[in-house]
C-alpha cells in the first residue's frame, strides 16, 4: 500500500517545531557537538515528591483500571472549585472533562464545534497545533497578528476586522505560547464587548500557564465575564504548573452539553484517563504549593536575567514576557529568514531554539527561546548568540563592502 492509500484529511496535521529541532539537536549531540537547549517547553524541574508518591499510592489502593469517562467526581469537583475560588469562574463538576493531556481539549473543541467551512480566529504568532486541529476538522484558520507593540495580545479592532458571518470560534492563548503576552482584565472585557454582538462564536480559552505570570497570582479568563462561562472552552492541566508533561493529565470546562459530547470523543477515542495520574493530580491541587511558587521564583529570576542579556546583543530587541517561560526575541536586523537564523545558529553554535514562523507567519523574523532550563545553561546560550550575532553582522559588513 502506498501513499495514495492515506486519507487526505492527515494532510492537514502539522508538527511542532519544537520537537522537530530537538531530533536535530539529539543528532548533533551524538556526533558530539555540546548543544544548549532552549527549544522545547518542558519545566527543568521534577514532578514534586508528594504528587509522585500520591500516584504510587492510588496504584497500591487500586487505582490501576478504567476510570468513569470525564475523570473521577472528587477531581473533576476540585477543578471546579479551583476555578470558582482562584478565576472567578462559575464552573461545577458536571461541567468538568478530564483527558489525556491538554492538546485533546484543542482537537475535540474543533470536531465539536467546526463544521467545514467554518473560520476560526487563531492568534499570529500563536501554537501551532491551533491551526492544524482546525485544518484537520475542515475548518478555516483566520490568523489575527500579534504584535510587539501591544505586548503580544489581540488587539479589539483587529479581532472585529477579522469576524464574517462564517466565524464559529476564537482561540485565546493567556499567557502565550510562544510570545509570553498575557491578556489583562480590561483587555478580556473589550474582547467580550465586541463577542458581544455575536453571540453564536464560542471561545476556546488556553490557559495551560495561567499561574505562570509574574505581575499577578493568576492570569483572568474570558468565562469570568457574565455570559461568557457557556460559550467558552477552557483548556488547561497539570504538565507546566506541576512539571508533570509526561504524566499526560489536562481537562476542559465548558456547558454541560458540550461536555456530554467531549465525553463521546474521550469514549470513542481514549476511554478515559488513567486513574492513578489523576489521583496524583488530586494530590496536586490539594497539597502544598510550594514548589508552584519556587518554580515560578525561579522561572522571574530567569527572565529578569535573559531579557536585559538578549537586548545588549547588537540587532536584537526583545519585549518582556509577562508570562509564560518563553522569550520572543527579533532578530529581523540579520536579513536571514527565522527559519534560516535559528537553522544556523544551531548548526554553526549549537543553541537550539525554535524558528518564529512555525509559530505563524506574523513570527517571521522572530526566534522563541524557552527559558525553562538552568540559569548557566541561558548564560552559555546568550554567550554564543551573542558571538553568532557577531559573526552574521561581519558576513552583512563583508557583503556591503562588495556591492559598494
């Protein structure tokens, strides 16, 4: 059987950069170059001690089997509660799916709600799985820029240009990946005032590092807004504020029939959960929190450090995130395209990081650097990109000097 027998609809899946550049930097590290990493999203810190040993404690009571679909009562009650208290979110527990992950919350709001044909507005740059998920459902992605100037958040006029009578959802991503822009209350109210009109667009609502800022406790969601908790889905989970990425455990919260039929898509696709993760994730909220805090100390600490380091290397201008652990710097002076910028710095310095247009053409000229690694391992990074920086302006100076 050949490529011919494939349907076309996985032509519309797309990759993440990230994890792309990460082969490539494990291929160049067992030919022996020394790479820092600053490519991949993942915390550098371990999952804490007492939700690890919660885990192994659901296994030894039996929490070994199928859990009920939409995920236990006892977890899907204390997500809702945290929403209530800490979001203002006036969420219950039958309102509460949890799956495998976040990125399922993306690909079942798109089959549940996109019809082909149907646009969705996604943020630009923005995650690039947004736009593949939409794809793939037979959706029309319409990318709204982001820009520099406004921190990196939807900008109202924009978002109402970019509305038609085909419109059914709009993505918001608080704080952002990859820029680290983070949507302040006043910003959600001008959001919801122009959503306002239309009253038949939903919102899906990425807030996977919403306790990841650092100029408040806790990032605001649009469903805080009155009228706007049933036309939103809430993504969010346990990989970043809990470092717990390969425990593969998030949920969504939406009305209660569209979680009724998220629970058919988890019945059809994953059965449910594991149920011993999500005694772990009970333990996560319950426990104490601080290793949340710590890792959150130390993530500021590293920011505060990076980006005042990235903006003394000559050509190189870079906002300050407001959350998230990724810088977005602009390398545009280089004249190299991102993909080109980041392709060689990698190549030729070995610092991995991810090129802007993966995350959207709006990211041309812009590279994100995760700082969820070791302050050394970003000092060693900023070293030889600023020596790389060095080297291609030389290269635009010899070039010059050529054509004069």
């Amino acid at each position: 059987m050949g490529q011919e027998s494939i349907a076309s609809r996985m032509d519309h899946l797309n990759t993440e950069s990230a994890f792309t550049v990460l082969a490539r930097a494990n291929a160049l590290e067992a030919k022996g170059m020394k790479v820092v990493h600053c490519e991949i999203g993942q915390p550098d810190f371990g999952t804490p001690k007492h939700i690890i040993q919660a885990a192994h404690d659901a296994m030894e009571r039996g929490y070994t089997g199928y859990s009920p679909t939409p995920g236990y009562p006892q977890l899907r009650e204390r997500i809702a509660a945290f929403y209530r208290e800490q979001k203002s979110v006036p969420a219950e527990m039958e309102d509460v799916v949890v799956v495998p992950g976040g990125k399922p919350i993306m690909f079942f709001t798109m089959l549940m709600l996109v019809e082909p044909g149907d646009e969705v507005i996604v943020p630009d740059p923005g995650f690039p799985i947004y736009q593949s998920c939409i794809r793939f459902a037979g959706g029309v992605p319409v990318p709204v820029s982001l820009r520099a100037e406004n921190h990196f958040r939807f900008e109202p006029e924009a978002v109402r240009a970019a509305i038609t009578p085909k419109t059914k959802l709009v993505v918001l991503n608080t704080p952002s990946n990859p820029t680290g822009g983070v949507y302040t209350k006043e910003d959600l109210e001008q959001l919801a005032e122009i959503l306002n009109d239309r009253p038949d667009i939903y919102i899906l609502s990425d807030e996977i590092y919403d306790r990841l800022v650092y100029d408040m406790e806790i990032a605001p969601s649009i469903a805080a807004l009155p009228g706007f908790k049933d036309r939103t889905v809430i993504l969010n989970g346990f990989s970043k504020t809990y470092s717990m990425t390969g425990w593969r455990l998030g949920y969504g919260i939406m009305n209660r029939a569209l979680a009724k039929k998220m629970e058919l898509l988890m019945v059809n696709s994953n059965s449910c959960a594991a149920s011993f993760t999500q005694m772990a994730a009970l333990e996560a909220l319950n426990g104490p929190q601080d290793s949340v805090i710590a890792m959150k100390a130390s993530f500021k600490e590293r920011r505060d450090w990076l980006i005042p380091a990235l903006n003394e290397i000559p050509g190189i201008t870079c906002q300050m995130p407001e959350g998230a652990f990724y810088a977005f710097p602009d390398i545009s002076s280089f004249g190299l395209s991102s993909y080109d910028f980041c392709a060689r710095l990698l190549d030729e310095a070995g610092v991995a990081t991810a090129w802007g247009t993966s995350f959207g053409d709006a990211g041309e000229g812009y590279m994100r650097i995760s700082y969820a690694t070791s302050l050394d391992n970003l000092k060693e990074a900023v070293k030889r990109l600023g020596e790389f920086a060095e080297k291609l302006a030389g290269e635009q100076r010899l070039i010059a000097a050529k054509t004069a």
